[in-house]
C-alpha cells in the first residue's frame, strides 16, 4: 500500500504507535483510588475524559486499527504495550493481523523477573520491539 504525496509514492511504516487497549485503561484505573469501589471504570475514564474507550477484545480494537492504517494508506505499524504487564493485549493484534502489526512492549529492566519478562514477551507473545521504561516505584 502506497501514499501519493507531491514528492513521491511511498509505503509507511509508522514505527511508533501506542495500543491504549481496554486492559491498560483497567491497569491505569486500578492505580487510583477515585475508582476503587467503581463497577466499571474503564466506562467512567471514558465518561470523564469524553474518550472512546477500546473494547474489551484486544481483536476487536485491532480492527478498529487496521480500518485506520486502511484510511490513511499506512502498511504497517509497530504497536506497543504502553505499560508493563499489558504484552497480552499487543499479541493478540499481532495474531489477528501478522502482516500488518509489530508488536512491542514497555519494559522495566530493573525488576527481579525482568529477563523472564522480556523471553516470555519474546517467545510466547511473538512480540519484537522492546520499549526500555525503567521506573524504581
């Protein structure tokens, strides 16, 4: 797939894109206590902020992805977990789409299991990007 500009055809890879999946909303909410006692607080970010919250199926947001690449003639992106422990979400696109996702990941180099992470991110996931994001919390 090629995008025409006034210098060119050319086929876009966009190497840096972020897959706020329903499960990472669900990991932000479950560090704050404003949505502690709430039954559905992905539901209620979406309603604060006005966003269109993901759905549930990390496929299913993959579609809604792969209709944007589709629009704006872009062939491939690279799509991370942007934070850790969310890898689950980003292989599932990889699986649904292979030929149209990389998968990465944000990583913490600085915890105990970090090598066992990485492998199983690598080997199980069939993840190929990883995104160094050490915090020390």
């Amino acid at each position: 797939m090629f995008k025409t500009t006034d210098i060119g055809d050319f086929e876009i890879f966009d190497a840096h894109t972020h897959f706020f999946s329903h499960r990472f909303f669900s990991m932000l909410a479950g560090q704050s206590p404003k949505f502690s006692q709430s039954t559905d607080p992905v539901k209620e970010i979406g309603a604060i902020t006005g966003l269109s919250m993901p759905p549930e199926d990390p496929q299913e947001f993959a579609e809604h992805w792969i209709a944007e690449l589709y629009k704006h003639k872009v062939s491939r992106a690279m799509m991370m977990a942007s934070l850790p422990g969310d890898e689950e979400s980003v292989a599932a696109a990889v699986r649904a789409f292979p030929n149209r996702i990389t998968g990465g990941f944000f990583f913490n180099p600085t915890v105990l299991d970090a090598e066992s992470i990485a492998r199983r991110a690598f080997d199980q996931f069939g993840l190929k990007v990883i995104c160094f994001f050490p915090c020390n919390a």
